[in-house]
C-alpha cells in the first residue's frame, strides 16, 4: 500500500509538473499539518500556526526571597516584621479559578483548585487539564481561598479527605490557609501559633468572605509547554500593611473576625507571579 | 470487546474438550485443570451513604483487586491460628471483632507470653487511608505490607513465613480456596498478605448515630449536639484539625502529631521510621469511631476511659519539642474544659460508635 501510493505520488507529481508552467497562486497560512489552524490550501506558510500545549503550575515558598521547602519545617528559624523569632511546623494553602488571559481579550478559565502542603512534593505541581494554545498572554489570575460561590461545605471529596473543612459555626466551606509553629513569646518562652485563614464570623450566623483575588499583568509567549510558578512569600502575611506580633494574636484565631479579615489584608502583597519556564 | 473474549474462551474450550477427546488414554490429570481460564468473581466493596457523599471512592491496589474468593480466603485466615508459631493465636486474637477490631488490653501478649509495647490498632475503614502509611508509627507502606509483619514478630505470633506457608500449604483446604482466590494452589507469603488485606477492606464502619444524623435518618440528643459544638470550637475543643469533622467523616486526619503525652519521648514513633528527629514521638491520628469497644486509647493503650483521654487534652497535655503546634493551650496544660463541657464531649464522641459493625455477621469468625 505505501509503496502505491509513493509511485501514485511521484507519477502526479511529474504529471503536474509538466502542466504547470505559469506561476501558482500564493496562499498564505499555517501549512503545518499538526497545527489547530492548519489550512490545507496555504502553499506559504506565514508563521500564523498554532498549538495546543500543557501548562503547570509550580507553587513556591520564600521568605523575603529565600526559597522555603519541606526541609525548612521545625528546623529552619524566620524574625518576622514585629521580631518576633518563629519557625514553622506546617504550611497548607488553598489556590483555585486560575486562568490565563489572551492578548485577544480572551480569558482560559481552569476548573483545578489546588490544596498545596509545604511537606509533600506532588502538592507543590499542578498540570492542569486543559490545554491552552500558543501566542501572547497578557495576564495570569487566580483565587486564594475559594470564592464565595465555590466555598460549599462538603463539596470536594479530596478536601474532606484532606480534614481541610472550615467550621459551620465559623460560616463553613473549607480552610485557605493553615499556617503553624512557633515562636519565642516576649518572656522568651517557645509558644505555638496557629495562622489559620477562611470566612469571616462577624457574629452568630453572619459571615463575611474572605477570599482574596489575584490579578497579575504579565506579558509572556506561550510557545511550548509552560510552567508557570506562583510564589508565595510567607513574611508578608505578618508585615503588610499590619505589623502583626504573635505576642498579641497567636492562637484561637479561626473565631476572631479582626484577625481573619487582617490575614486577608495583609494576604494581598503575599503572592506573586516568578518564572515561566517552556 | 467482551464479546471477542466470550468467543476466544469458547475456542479455547472447545479446542480443550476436542484435545481431552483425543488425548484421554494418554494423559487424563493434566487437561483437567483449565488454569489459565479461571478468574475469580469480583466484589467491588461496598460505599456507606455517607462515605459515598463525602469522600473519594475507596483506594484498592489495582494488582489486588476485592474478589468473593480472596474476601473469603482472607477471612479464614484472620481468625485461624494455623499463621502462629505454635498454633494458638490468629489476628483476631488482639483484633476482636467486639472491640472494632482491636482487643481490650494495654499491650497485647504474643504466643510466648511476652507483652508488646503499642495498643493493637483498631481496624476498620482502611481503605480510606489513602496515604497508606500504616501501624502507629507509618512504617508499613500499603496494607499488604502491613499484614506480612505480626506473623514473623517475635512478641506477636513468632511464625517464620516458611514455616506458615508449609502448613498452609498441608492443609486439606487451603490449596484449593488459593486456587479459588488466585488461581493456583502454590501458596506463598504475598499471597497470604493480599487475601488478609482484602478481608480488611471490607471492614467498613459508617452506621453510627452521627452517621444517621447527618443523613436525616436519625436524632441526635441535646447532649450530643452541645459535644460536636465543643468538638468544633477552636478555643474550646478544637479536635476537629485531626480528627475529622461532619463532612471528613473518617474522624482522623490520618497523619502524625505528637498531642502531648510526654516530656520525655521514650518511643520515638514517626521518628523511628523516617530518621528526622522532628518526627520523635509522633503517631498517627486514631479515627474516633467505635470509641465504645476499643479501650483502652492511645498507641500505649494508657487511658483506659475515655474520661482519662479528655481529661488529657483538657489540662494533661506535657511540652516536648515535637508537640504539634495545634495543641496549643499546652502552657495552661490543655483547653480548660468544664465538667459539664467535658460530659458533653463524651457523649458526642460515643454518638461515632456503630454498633451494626461489630454485630455484622459477615465480620465474625467462621472457621
């Protein structure tokens, strides 16, 4: 079969060359077969083709810029803006509604969430499931936390699987943030913190959310599969614009409606967009 | 597809029975015994409502599937001694179906008289356990591996695997139920393993009184209700960041915390498995189902109430280095709970204890 359609082809082709002596028509387009725009009419190709391809999204620590990892926990030791000496037993967070804007004006919308824990690796990578297709971005943006319309009790398996629910008392739907360890108190005494961020009770049966909305300019070129890296610097949770001193507010913090929507303020200046990489 | 396979086994039979015709005189024993064929039937576990709402689908090892043979197998091995050095002890020597599995004494006693030095671990809901780290301390890797272990442990039923495998293997029974269960009769340890595990999966537990409460089917009474509060409130109880919650309906987190037993950490746990020192005297979150039958608590089996564990977490709790920062009022030496607080708690946390799963009849020892 092959071996036919080769001598089929070489005989067309010497066919058609001696019947086309006046010059072809110039086509313009994607010639490359494998492309999503690919025009089987274009003789010349343009530089117009495109391409499905996988992004992930690589979710980093610092602390003013020195890089944290599961190696850091219990051991390393951070002074925060109050000076308060610290370290950290346990970090959990909760990134939903990433999505990727076009230089076209378009918006790609991934439907992940992603619950990362600073000790395991594979919670720090996710590929999402939809592919993107090449050119000009403009914008990456994200949710830190679930939205209002996302923050359902019981809704996701893995979180409940994960012991990630946030109290009904407390307006229910799951933790953002689980932020542990300790920190030498003013005495100089080691005591526990527990940094915990989700909705807001501002009193019995009324709750406010919480959540925080990311929405970050950034030019960049899709041109192969891309990771791309969200940072998370964990001093700014304690220094902007509040200076917070765990000697002040340290435990008991899920119920305290001002200490919640204080960790949403100071939230704002703690992710950024790092590398990306293809 | 499925018709493809029916007829390559019809070929294959027929081309059996045409090759037995011509083949009898010579050699009858051989063509008998269709090897290749056999598979045995599958038995998919079976998800409680409120499981099935609430969590991912149970994890099953895909090269042990759950099969009515295996299931079946596995359960005669767990309650036969035949595994046991001498004979006398069998899993559900210390994992008793009365008690949720485990048994009622401190440290359980081996087949030479001599105590461990861990509580016998409740068992039930293992499939949910999704990052396989089993025993207190983590160290076994998937179920499987787990269920290798007790036979060969000295202070438990001080068995060499050849020395289980001969008398399985010389028993009237128990080549056949292999070759049911797996489809040959040469038994080995692995296979073993994977039969006991497939019995523990099937040990699912989600029919408690809270369990009907959440799903409409059942009352809770006051008391119970002010317990889950308490349970739920972070400056009060505040249980809930290990131990479950309404829609985590394990009741354990299945990780590993120091809760402040000690100053000293005389078994380092966690700590022993991975080598990291901030891992020393950590164990893993118990579920808080089935409380009723499975004292005495803790991986030391210290507390022998309920009463006694409150009354830990409420003005018991011990710094050490290692303590998990969410137990937090260890400077106050716990969360201060009330008397009336504390009997509220209690009887919310009995509300978790099924008793349909300790008088299942598929549970209990047939042998």
């Amino acid at each position: 079969m092959k071996q036919i359609t080769i001598l089929f082809i070489f005989i067309f082709t010497i066919v058609g060359c001696s019947n086309n002596d006046e010059p072809e028509t110039e086509i313009v387009g994607c010639t490359d077969p494998t492309a999503l725009n690919y025009n089987p009419a274009a003789n010349t190709d343009d530089g117009s083709c495109t391409y499905e391809k996988n992004i992930t999204i690589s979710f980093t620590q610092n602390w003013d810029g020195n890089e944290i990892s599961a190696a850091d926990l219990n051991t390393t030791e951070f002074v925060n803006e109050a000076g308060n000496l610290l370290t950290i037993a346990r970090l959990r967070y909760l990134i939903s509604r990433i999505a990727l804007k076009k230089d076209d004006g378009s918006t790609i919308n991934f439907e992940e969430y992603n619950l990362v824990d600073l000790s395991n690796n594979d919670s720090r990578t996710l590929t999402l499931s939809t592919p993107v297709t090449t050119g000009e971005y403009t914008g990456i943006s994200f949710i830190y936390g679930f939205s209002e319309e996302d923050n359902i009790s019981g809704e996701y398996r893995d979180l409940n699987d994960a012991d990630w629910n946030w109290p009904t008392m407390l307006g229910g739907g799951y933790h953002f943030l689980q932020l542990d360890g300790t920190f030498n108190d003013s005495n100089g005494n080691i005591q526990p913190y527990n940094f915990h961020n989700g909705t807001a009770r501002v009193s019995d049966g009324i709750f406010e959310q919480n959540f925080i909305a990311f929405d970050f300019d950034v030019d960049f070129t899709i041109s192969d599969n891309a990771t791309i890296e969200i940072n998370m610097n964990i001093s700014e949770w304690f220094k902007n614009p509040l200076t917070w001193d765990l000697n002040d507010r340290s435990t008991d913090l899920m119920m305290n409606y001002d200490a919640q929507k204080d960790m949403q303020r100071n939230g704002k200046s703690v992710f950024s967009i790092g590398e990306i990489l293809q | 597809m499925m018709s493809w396979r029916k007829y390559t086994i019809k070929f294959a039979l027929t081309f059996c029975v045409l090759g037995g015709l011509f083949a009898c005189s010579s050699n009858d024993s051989e063509i008998l015994e269709p090897e290749e064929v056999y598979t045995p039937t599958p038995k998919p576990l079976d998800v409680p409502p409120i499981l099935e709402r609430l969590l991912p689908p149970p994890s099953v090892p895909v090269d042990n599937p759950q099969t009515v043979e295996g299931i079946a197998l596995g359960k005669k091995l767990f309650f036969d001694p035949i595994l046991s050095g001498d004979g006398t002890q069998s899993c559900a020597s210390c994992h008793k179906p009365d008690n949720g599995f485990t048994d009622n004494n401190r440290f359980s006693t081996g087949i030479d008289g001599i105590e461990g030095t861990r509580n016998s671990m409740p068992i039930f809901n293992l499939a949910w356990n999704r990052d396989n780290k089993f025993f207190w301390d983590g160290r076994a890797t998937s179920l499987e591996i787990q269920a290798l272990e007790p036979v060969t442990n000295p202070v438990e039923m001080h068995n060499s695997w050849e020395n289980a495998i001969s008398s399985l293997q010389n028993h009237p029974q128990y080549p056949t139920l292999y070759q049911e269960a797996f489809g040959t009769k040469t038994i080995t340890k692995e296979l073993t393993a994977k039969a006991i595990a497939q019995f523990e999966r099937t040990l699912i537990s989600a029919n408690s009184p809270f369990d009907k409460y959440l799903l409409g089917e059942g009352t809770l009474t006051e008391q119970e209700l002010r317990g889950f509060q308490i349970f739920m409130d972070e400056s009060r109880g505040d249980c809930f960041h290990c131990h479950g919650n309404d829609n985590s309906p394990l009741w354990t987190d299945n990780k590993f915390h120091n809760n402040g037993l000690d100053a000293i950490i005389t078994d380092k746990g966690l700590g022993n498995v991975t080598g990291d020192p901030n891992h020393d005297g950590l164990f893993k979150s118990p579920s808080l189902r089935n409380l009723a039958y499975t004292a005495p608590y803790m991986h030391d089996g210290r507390f022998e109430t309920l009463d006694e564990v409150i009354n830990h977490y409420s003005e018991g709790l011990v710094y050490s280095r290692t303590i998990d920062p969410l137990m937090k009022a260890v400077s106050r030496g716990g969360v201060q709970l009330s008397p009336s607080e504390k009997a509220d708690l209690k009887a919310f946390l009995l509300s978790l204890s099924d008793p349909s799963f300790i008088a299942n009849p598929d549970f209990q020892n047939i042998n």
